[in-house]
C-alpha cells in the first residue's frame, strides 16, 4: 500500500471512532439527563459536533476509497477531506 493511503485509513478509522464514541456518549446523556442537570446542558451542542464528525467519516472515506482504487477523482476528495478536517477542527476548536 502507498503511504497516502495508509494516512488516509488511518484517518478515516479516527473519524469512525470519534463519531460512534461521541454518538454513543450523546445517547447515554439523553438517557440519564434526567438525573444531573449539568449533563442537560450539555444535550444541545452534541448533534452539531455528530454533524461535523460525521461528514469528516464520509469525506476521509471518500479519499481512502479513491486512493485505493487510485480514481481520476481522488485529488477532488483529498482535498475536500483537507478542508472539512482544517474546518472540523477550528468548530471544535471554537466550541471550547
């Protein structure tokens, strides 16, 4: 395997990862939120951070299937996968 697409596996099992864990984690909030109203203030921010993750996985997949394959469209999806991580990072960045 070349190296880009080792990096770009790596990243897509991180995106993966991230969102599961933080899908699961809003799932437990929702659950027990009831119980500690500090957790109830914390339901609000977490479909925008699901959303952001989530297009990371789809675009970090979209460059690792295009590098595998090596299809004409792969420069496209590198960079669109660039921009939506420089992008996710400076939301979560912002969001403190």
């Amino acid at each position: 395997m070349r190296p880009l697409t080792v990096l770009f596996g790596i990243l897509l099992g991180t995106c993966i990862s991230a969102t599961f864990t933080l899908a699961g984690l809003a799932l437990i909030w929702v659950v027990v939120a009831h119980s500690d109203p500090r957790l109830a203030g914390e339901i609000p921010h977490r479909p925008g951070a699901i959303a952001v993750l989530l297009s990371m996985t789809v675009l970090a997949s979209l460059s690792f299937i295009g590098q595998l394959r090596a299809r004409p469209w792969r420069g496209l999806a590198h960079l669109a996968t660039a921009v939506a991580v420089g992008a996710g990072g400076l939301w979560f960045l912002m969001r403190g």
